[in-house]
C-alpha cells in the first residue's frame, strides 16, 4: 500500500471527487434532454471545474486517477502503487 493509501484523508478526498463525479454524469444526462436550462449548464461546469481542483489536489498527494495521459505520474512511475482508487 503506497503512503498513505489507507489512511482516512485518502479516502475522505476520494469519496469527494465520487460525489462530484455521480452530480456530474446526472447533470450530463438530464442536459441531454434539457440542453437549454442555463441553471443546470452553470450548475455543470462549476463541477465541473470543482472536480478539476479535486482531481489536482488528490494527484499530488497520492498519485494519478487515470491513465493513458489523463493524469500526471511523478518519479518513479506510480501506476504499480496499489490500492488503486477503484480498489478502495
């Protein structure tokens, strides 16, 4: 388990970055039918942007989110590090 994999701010900002990431795919379906409710398009992109800033601060602490180029890795490669997010 990398440093701090088990720890409880580890799992706290994990299931922050879930809770956006669940408001966002709602969002995105009910945009598929509404396209024009500005409220819920602001609504979106704040998220949107919040889950960016989570995305961030989360990477840096405990290594990449994603592969294939949408997350960084500092040295040495980091994807060996387990647990991975989905594993928690």
């Amino acid at each position: 388990m990398p440093p701090g994999g088990g720890d409880e701010a580890y799992r706290r900002q994990l299931e922050e970055i879930q809770k956006v990431d669940f408001a966002l795919v709602e969002l995105n379906l009910y945009l598929d039918t509404h396209p024009t409710d500005l409220q819920a398009l602001r609504q979106f992109n704040q998220l949107a942007q919040r889950r960016q800033q989570l995305c961030y601060a989360f990477e840096m602490t405990y290594g990449p989110l994603m592969h294939f180029g949408h997350s960084f890795s500092r040295f040495p490669w980091q994807w060996p590090d387990t647990p991975w997010p989905w594993q928690v």
